[in-house]
C-alpha cells in the first residue's frame, strides 16, 4: 500500500515556519493545519504572533481560533479534531501542510500514540483537583503509584497537573499510560522541515518579535483578557508572553523588566523545540537562505 504523503513545516519559535507554509500550500494547492498549542485560542492575538488574514494569502488554515480563553485543551483533544482535517485533505488529493511548533500536536497526527487517544475528561480532572485540595499532592502522587508505578518514577510529586493527566488516562481508557505504544512509527509518507538558523540569529528575531508584540498591545491585550475575568488560573494564561505580562501587572515594581523577562523565556523555549525535533525521524534542517517553497517541494517529491 501506497503511504499518502504530508508535509511538516517545523522547529523553534520565530523561525519563519508559518510564511513558508503558507508558501508551499499555495504551490501544492493545499491547506494549513497549525500544530501550535496557543494558535487555537480566541482573543489570544499579539501574544502568540497569530498569522493575519494577510500573512495567510488567501490560504485555509485550520485548527486557529478554535476554543474559548476559559477552556482547556489537550494533545487528546488536538488529535481528535485535526486528525479527520488531514484526512479529508488528503481524501481530496491535496497534501496537508502541518505547520507549528507543539511537537506532541504534530507527533499526534504521525504516528499512532495511545495516549493522544485519550481526550480530556473535565470531570475526573475536576475529582482529583478536588482531591488535591483536601488531601495534598503527596496522597494524588500516592494514587498514581497504586495504579501506575512505572508512571509514578518518571514523574514528580510536585507536577500534580502530569499527575492527574496520568490518572485521567488510566480511568478513561483502562491502560495506564506507562503501558501505551510511543513508538515513532507513521502511517504517513511524510517530510518534515525546520529552519537552521544560527543561535545568535534566532535570539535576534525572538527579540523582535517580543518587541513587535509590545508594540502592537501585547499589554493591553492581556487587560483585556483580565477584564473578562480570565486570569493566570486559566490554561490559556500559562503561555510565554502572557504570564509574564500578568505577574508584571499585579507587582508595578517589575513592569519594566516584563519585556525582557518574555525574551528570555522565549530562548528557552525555542532550545527546549530545537532539542525536541531533532528527535523527530525524517527531519530535513535547511538554512535560511534554501528555505523556499521550491526546496521544500523537491525534498517533498524526494520522498517517492
């Protein structure tokens, strides 16, 4: 059988990712599907560099402005609705353009893990918030050591939501998530591509973009989001950019330091998505200056 193909567009924040997947979805004829865990939130703009109508050209992008600033949303849930996206795109003998930098998202839609089966359940996570509160994070930890130790040693006492998340799968779908198949293996003829830029030269663009996004509101957008009443218990609130802006608000001391606080953090998470790619099979790192559509394609065709 004849593997269909997919084209991945990856790595670190600030790299370019979604201009040349924009760009390689116009000359395939095609359709975006962002793999970026803040992308699919409303009202979240500035802060998570959204692509606008413009930057899109024309192009459909899916899996964008898809769940409310008070929702949570996991890798479960991820795969669950964009899987059956990739699937009609490809039904229709276009090849989808996974673009983003959530490694999990886009791991999800590869390769067939258990665990990204297994969709959120608010009311057991509700159970053991519940159960946390009365009776501390080491009886929760304990818990997970009965029913799945070979979780329990990977994990901390004090990484609670982890915890939970490991119990919600458990009590959903009967397997304990240490026994679930990770194994990196497709059913998919894909490529993966990831700009390589220099260290210094990816700080560089973080930077502007951090600039760019105070410039353009980033704090007024997160009092805006405040005003509606959601705040750093909100998932969506835990993301780089808005957390920062949020502890800078309530402490004026610190406001003048947010701006460089967020930049810092980016670099740390571009190298913790540099680290995590380099993981991925059938990734092609190319420089920025082959970093075309047109390369892109002919690695793509390289496939066959």
């Amino acid at each position: 059988m004849t593997l269909k193909k997919v084209l991945v567009i990856c790595g670190p924040t600030a790299s370019g990712k979604s201009s040349l997947a924009v760009k390689c979805a116009e000359l395939l004829g095609s359709e975006v599907i962002s793999a970026d865990s803040q992308l699919i939130y409303k009202e979240l703009n500035i802060g998570t560099a959204k692509p606008t109508a413009a930057e899109m050209r024309g192009v459909k992008h899916h899996m964008i402005d898809i769940v409310e600033p008070t929702e949570t949303f996991n890798v479960g849930d991820y795969r669950e609705m964009a899987l059956p996206l990739m699937q009609n795109i490809i039904a229709n003998d276009k090849i989808p353009v996974i673009c983003g930098g959530t490694g999990f998202y886009i791991n999800s839609l590869l390769f067939d893990f258990s665990y990204g089966n297994s969709a959120a359940n608010d009311e057991i996570r509700k159970k053991y918030t519940e159960f946390v509160e009365q009776f501390g994070k080491e009886a929760l930890f304990e818990k997970l050591k009965t029913v799945d130790p070979q979780s329990a040693e990977k994990l901390h006492v004090n990484d609670v939501k982890r915890v939970i998340r490991a119990l919600e799968i458990y009590e959903t779908s009967g397997v304990k998530k240490s026994e679930q198949c990770d194994k990196l293996i497709s059913g998919y003829n894909y490529i993966a591509v990831a700009i390589n830029w220099e260290r210094e030269a990816l700080y560089k663009r973080i930077e502007e973009r951090v600039d760019e996004m105070f410039a353009n509101g980033l704090v007024e957008e997160v009092k805006m989001l405040l005003s509606k009443g959601i705040d750093e218990n909100n998932q969506c609130m835990q993301a780089i950019g808005y957390k920062e802006v949020v502890f800078g608000l309530k402490n004026e001391h610190l406001q003048s330091t947010m701006c460089n606080i967020i930049k810092k953090n980016t670099r740390h998470y571009a190298k913790r998505q540099i680290t995590f790619f380099k993981k991925m099979p059938n990734l092609v790192w190319v420089n920025p200056e082959e970093a075309t559509p047109e390369r892109v394609l002919e690695l793509l065709n390289g496939t066959d």
